[in-house]
C-alpha cells in the first residue's frame, strides 16, 4: 500500500491515476474480479476508469433505477462510508430492486468505498465479484485502504489538471489580447474588455472566445 501511494501521487494524469486505482483493486483485493470509479453529477452517473464492461452495465442499472450501494455511497456524503452485499443470490431488503437484477447482469457480490478528503466527496470505488461471498473482512479492509489513497491522489491530480488548464488558459488569453494590441491598436485594458464583452454578448467562456481570436486572428 505504501508503494502504491506513492504510485499513484507519480501518475501523469487524472485518467492515468483513475485506471491505476481500478487496476490496483483487481489486484490487491482479493475476490475482485472488476472495479471502476462512479461519480454522480445530480443524479446523473459517469463511470470512470471500469477495468470490465459489468462495472458499466452496473452503473447503468443504479442510475436508471436511482437505487444501489454504489449510487448510495457517492450519493450520501452523510451516510456510511463503505457498503457490502455478500450474497447475491439472497434477498437485499435495502436495495430489492437492483439486487435481482445485478444477479442477472452477473454479479455476486460486491463492496463501494466512499471516495472523499476533508474538502470534497468525489465518487465512489466499486468493486465486484462474480462469485457470491467473494469478499471477506480482509477483503473490505484492504478495499477501504486502496479508497483511503485512491481519495487523495485523485484530488491532488485534479487539483494538478484544474493548475495546468488554467495556465494555459492564461497563456491563450494573453496572446489573444496581443493580436487585438496589434491589429486594433488598443491598450492593454482595451484588448481584455473586447474579449470580456464578447464572451457575455456571446455567451461563450472567455477562454474559447480568446482561442477563436489566436486561431483567426480576430473575431
């Protein structure tokens, strides 16, 4: 686990460190036979990193339903931090309707861990098994170490990605004032407040309305 934390503070984007924290899962936690990343946007669900298309099919099914230990743990900040239905087969009076209907996409059993830092939930780590009682207490304590890391190295290459995109933009906007300097002879201030206005007559980011400017050399 520690080589592990350091392996994913090391990964070069936010996708590499996602498919890092889902392969890891297969690997470490024993009885994981597939394991993605689910984040909610309302109640809309996107998967991240899924290492086997049952992890898809199962978000599909929780987000169409509004019902399961996955959608439950990114839902409720609140709530219980980690979920596990060993059996499958057996009725699950907390989620009756998913339950039977995962059976048939092929789950057996499986864990969600709360994907969260002090400042931020960010989804949930679902793991699956295709075997009923595949995961044991070791099982759900190696699960919730991985989430422990997996937490705070998704948010640090976030962070990481959210620093670059605004340089970046930065970057785009300062050369997208010096054409319009240029070729309209404005001030400094000038050449921003064209940008500016475009941006909210237009309703277009500031970013995209200085790409346009770099890329056609006005607007």
């Amino acid at each position: 686990m520690a080589a592990l934390a350091r392996d994913l503070l090391a990964q070069p984007s936010v996708d590499a460190t996602l498919e890092r924290i889902t392969t890891s899962a297969t690997e470490l936690v024993e009885g994981c036979d597939a394991a993605g990343i689910l984040v909610l946007h309302g109640t809309t669900v996107e998967t991240l990193a899924p290492t086997d298309p049952l992890v898809v099919d199962s978000d599909r099914l929780q987000e169409r339903l509004r019902e399961g230990p996955c959608f439950d743990a990114a839902l409720d900040a609140e709530g219980d931090r980690v979920f596990r239905i060993s059996d499958f087969s057996a009725e699950q009076p907390r989620w009756p309707v998913y339950a039977p209907e995962a059976r048939r996409l092929g789950v057996g059993s499986m864990m969600g861990f709360l994907l969260f830092t002090e400042d931020e939930d960010l989804g949930a780590l679902n793991l699956y098994s295709r075997k009923p009682g595949a995961f044991t207490e070791v099982s759900e304590l190696a699960g919730w170490l991985l989430a422990s890391h997996a937490a705070v190295a998704f948010s640090s290459a976030r962070t990481h990605a959210q620093l670059e995109q605004a340089v970046a933009t930065r970057h785009v906007i300062g050369e997208a004032m010096g054409i319009l300097m240029g070729s309209h002879h404005l001030t400094e201030d000038q050449a921003f407040d064209v940008l500016r206005r475009f941006s909210q007559e237009h309703n277009i980011k500031l970013r995209e309305v200085a790409r346009r400017v770099c890329e056609q050399g006005g607007l």
